[in-house]
C-alpha cells in the first residue's frame, strides 16, 4: 500500500508573491474553489497583513471552503497574527527565519531574541485558540542543532507541525533526506518540506523528503514562486505516484493548472 | 574534478527548427566556454556546420559502425550499444529504464567506456544503493546521463557527482529530455563549492542563441536563465535584499550576467518603495510613502500584475501633487 501524503498549497501565498502575479479577489476565491475540489489537503490563501483586499478574500475563502484546511501566512510578530485572525482561518502559519544571515543580517536581532519572539506568537495565537504550524524560513541555511532546539520548544508549546524551508533553493536530496530524518528522530514532529527551484532539484528534494519522512509536501501549480518558483505541483504528483498516495484527482489537478496559466500567462 | 559530455547539439531538431550552420558552430564554441568538456554532435550535425569550430572538444554519435568508420578524426565516440563494436575509444549507450535492470547490467561489465542513459524514476527508490551498484559493475568509465520525466534529471546528476561519479552527459536548458548544463554548473559552483573558472555572465548570449535557434523561449522563471528569477517584490524580500543580499539569493545575479531588480506591487512593503524612490532620486516623508504603497497595491490588484516603473512615477506624482494641494488649500 502507498504511503499517504499530504499536498499543502502555496499558489496563493508563495505563488502569488513571485514578482509580476498579483490576483485579485475573485481570482483567489475560485482558483481556492477549485483547489478544495480536487483533493488538496490545505491551502495557504495568503498574507492577511497585505491589507484589506487579502483579507476579504481569504475570509470569503474560508465561507466557501468544504474539505480542505485553509491557513494565512505570518511574519514573525503579533500585529500580523491579529490581521490573520480577522480571517478566522483554520491555521496561522507563522514564519521564523533561522538561519545566521536571516537573524543578523535581516532582522538584525540575535538567535535568543528569535527564540523569545517565537514563542510570544505562537503562545499567543494558541491562547486564542488557534492550530499553529510555523515554518523555519531559510532552513536549509541554519544550523540544524538550532532547529531541532526550536522544534522540541514549539512541541512544548503544543505546536505539532513544523515547514522546512529551503528558502534560496540550495538544498540536494542526500542533505534533504538527512535533515528530515533528524528533525523527526530528535523532535517528533510532523514535517513538512517547502523548497524552491533555483538549481532546478524542487521535485526531487520534495520527494525525498517524503521518502524521508516529511508528511507535508508544498506545491504550486506551474511552479509559480519566488525566484525559480517552487516545487510543481502537477510535477510532484505525477512523479511521486508509483510511490505515494496524495489524495488528489489528478485529471481536475490539470483543470485546475490550465486556470492558473490563464490567470498569469499575459505577466 | 568531473568530466561533462554536453548532448545540446545532437536534441537540436534540424528538421524543425532549421538552424544555420553558423548558429550551431557558434553554439559549440559557446558551450564549450560554459565548460563543457566534450560535445556530442551527429553526423547531420556535422554536415550541417561543415567546418567544425577549433578549440572544443567533439565526440560524434554514431548511429552505425560504418559512421565511426568514414569519420576518423574524432577522440571518441558514442554508439547505442552493439555486440559487434569493439574499438577503443567508442563509448557504448546503454538505455536503462528501471532501477531493477541494474544488476542485469554485469554483461556490459567489461566494456571500457559506458553511458547509462534513462533511470528517470531512479528519485523514487533508494537512487544512492542504484548508484553505487552502477560504479561497482563496471571496472570502466560510468557516465549517467539521467533523462527527466520526473524531473529529477540534474538532482541526479548532481547526487551522481558528489558521490563520486566521473561523468555526465547534460545539454543545455535540459533540450531532449536530459540534465540541465547551466544548473549542474551553478549547482557545482554555489552548492558543491567548485571552483568554476569559466566565465558565466555569458549565459543570456548562450540563451538568446538556444532560442534563435529553436524559435522557443526560455521560461521567464526557468532557473538560472529566467528574465525574473531576480525580480523581488514582496516586502520582506525587498527589504532583506537591501540589506545584505544574500538573504534571498542563493548567489550573486552578476555571476549569470543578470541584474536584480526590486519591483512594486500588491506584496510590496514601505521599504520597497523607499528603495524605488530612492532609486529615483526622491526622498519623500513616510506619510507619503505610505500613502504611496496604498496607492501601488490598489493598482496592482486591478491591473492583476506589478506596476511598471512609468506606473509608480505616475502613483508618485499624483500623492505629491495632492499632498501639495492639501498646503494650499
């Protein structure tokens, strides 16, 4: 029997974030309706903190939604977690970038002011009563000891899934499936693997995480993200289909691109 | 260091896309620059260019003995494997289309040179067992060359190289179905740390080339080549960038002969527009810089892309003339 996976969709988070897409309500609300028809385990519909015109639409995303979790993107602070909650989405993503040129360079705070303000959000977004999942941005830059000290922290806190992220696209698979196999050894978490495709190696990573043990895989349709993009969605899961089970109707998954491709194909 | 056989030449369709004789010469010399070791042409290939270009390196694909045989001058060549083919410097293809034929290979065990060809699914298993069974079955040179219906072409070949292969063959964008030439060299260069000594920057000169000669363009986010692989808009893109750029790009856009650029739009942050006005000389108090980034968003929504640079100064001149008018009223 194939092992179940999970697919999260980014089209409408990353996607839309790669510069030139940029869809308006209507767009998000139907390609949304069209991605919880075809089996799709969550959707990332946005960032509600880019203002009143996300926020309407994730809050409609969520009225029309029947089988799949819909979460929004956070920054790492509270007034971002606030927009997210005028959504009232089923999960708050909040994004901690770990890696040394993130944190110094970036935000220009240390490795204990990260670990401090972390938890602050997460805490707070639990206490309101809300699942959390959090993403490591630019992972694959980080210490790996690092990481794994963040997780078993978050899993205190009762955070049960965290997203690696391959933010700058460096990962291989043979580092892949080292840093997924420790991360659920050493924090019992549920992983979810995010990459992107600078080196062209986003489906390949993203398998083998899953062959690793990531639970989660996120996609895109056509790819569309930062940079090079993501990893492909209908890509991922025609090659993974020998070996795992996404739940997804592959035929409509088509449909689905074909919409996508009308929505961007004049950027 | 590893050899690269590059096939870009010999996936060209000269029946199709009809290059000129020149235009492929000018491809050979260019990919041979990009550090290419050998390149793999055909026979159609060669009459086409006629002369062949002094300096790279050429291996010829025989499709038949009597081809190896009138073309002499090569230093090797390479050939769909046939039993009755014993010359030294012959490569022999083996098309290998499942992990499971791998052991079955040991009666090619004694052949000197090899290309595995296929092994597109070999992602789905346990790719570094397969590997390692390869380099064992043969006393000889391996060369892989992955093919990419699961788009796992060059993760292959790379994983193939850093656990020790020799040799690959690639072309260039993947044309025919193989390993990407440009991101193996990048992959080696930024992931690997090799010391890459060819120059780069001359990848958009190759690009427009490839899709002279093919009449297709390269994806605008195709990797490495894309015209926007270093377009940023987002907020927290741009402001990182600005920062210290190495937040969000995996290595400088120079090396590949391209520019970042921060461009304004639905996912733009107040630093963005700071950076864009400053790019255009102004410095406006954040009062209007915010009024500004409203403005662009809004924009970018309706017109469902980024704004253009003519945009933002239009966006601009409109907050200040009402700022403006505000003082006056």
């Amino acid at each position: 029997m194939k092992s179940k996976k999970y697919i999260v969709d980014t089209t409408l988070r990353d996607g839309e974030q790669s510069a030139g897409i940029a869809f308006n309500t209507k767009d998000k609300v139907k390609l949304a309706k069209l991605m919880d028809e075809i089996g799709i385990y969550q959707i990332e519909a946005g960032i509600p903190a880019i203002g009143k015109v996300e926020k309407e639409a994730i809050i409609k995303i969520m009225a029309n939604r029947k089988n799949a979790l819909i979460s929004a993107w956070n920054r790492m602070n509270i007034s971002d977690i606030q927009h997210s909650m005028e959504c009232e989405p089923d999960i708050i993503h909040i994004s901690a970038p770990v890696s040394y040129v993130q944190i110094y360079s970036k935000l220009r705070k240390n490795k204990q002011w990260l670990r401090h303000n972390l938890l602050d959000c997460v805490q707070y977004a639990i206490d309101k009563g809300y699942q959390v999942t959090v993403g490591f941005e630019d992972a694959s830059r980080a210490d790996i000891s690092f990481i794994i000290s963040l997780g078993v922290m978050l899993k205190e806190a009762g955070v049960s899934c965290i997203r690696y992220a391959d933010t700058v696209g460096v990962l291989t698979p043979h580092n892949v499936s080292d840093v997924t196999k420790s991360i659920s050894r050493y924090t019992d978490m549920d992983v979810e693997i995010h990459v992107h495709n600078d080196f062209g190696m986003a489906v390949a990573n993203s398998l083998e995480a899953a062959k690793n043990g990531a639970k989660y895989i996120d996609c895109t349709f056509l790819g569309i993200g930062e940079r090079a993009g993501n990893c492909d969605f209908v890509k991922f899961v025609k090659s993974s289909e020998s070996i795992f089970d996404c739940g997804i109707d592959k035929k409509r998954a088509l449909e689905v691109q074909k919409e996508v491709y009308h929505l961007i194909k004049d950027r | 260091m590893f050899k690269m056989i590059d096939r870009t030449l010999t996936a060209i369709k000269l029946e199709e896309d009809y290059p000129t004789g020149s235009m492929l010469a000018d491809m050979c010399q260019l990919i041979s620059k990009l550090g290419a070791d050998y390149i793999e042409i055909s026979v159609p290939v060669l009459k086409r260019i006629g002369e062949l270009p002094m300096g790279p390196k050429y291996i010829l694909k025989a499709d038949t003995i009597e081809e190896i045989k009138k073309y002499k001058n090569f230093d090797s060549y390479v050939i769909k494997y046939k039993e009755d083919v014993n010359i030294e410097n012959v490569i022999h293809e083996i098309q290998v289309n499942d992990a499971r034929e791998i052991p079955m290979l040991n009666r090619y065990a004694h052949l000197k040179h090899v290309r595995i060809t296929g092994l597109d699914e070999l992602m789905c298993g346990d790719y570094a067992a397969s590997m390692k069974r390869l380099k064992e079955l043969f006393v000889g040179t391996v060369c892989l060359c992955p093919q990419n219906s699961y788009f796992c072409a060059t993760a292959l070949a790379l994983e193939w190289l850093l656990s020790g292969g020799k040799s690959i063959a690639v072309s260039f964008v993947g044309i025919g179905g193989y390993a990407v030439l440009e991101e193996i060299l990048m992959a080696a260069k930024v992931i690997m740390h090799k010391k890459i000594k060819v120059d780069l920057s001359i990848l958009p000169e190759v690009t427009k080339l490839y899709e002279t000669i093919t009449n297709r363009r390269v994806k605008y986010n195709k990797p490495i080549l894309g015209d926007n692989i270093f377009a940023v808009e987002a907020g927290i893109h741009a402001d990182g960038i600005n920062k210290n750029p190495l937040t969000y790009e995996p290595y400088d856009p120079e090396t590949v002969g391209k520019v970042r650029k921060i461009v304004v739009g639905k996912h733009s942050g107040t630093s963005a527009i700071k950076i864009k006005l400053k790019e255009k000389g102004a410095n406006l108090p954040d009062k209007m810089v915010d009024k500004i980034l409203e403005n662009v968003k809004e924009q970018s929504v309706i017109k469902k892309r980024s704004l253009t640079d003519t945009e933002f100064i239009h966006i601009v001149k409109e907050v200040i003339a009402s700022e403006k008018q505000k003082i006056y009223c």
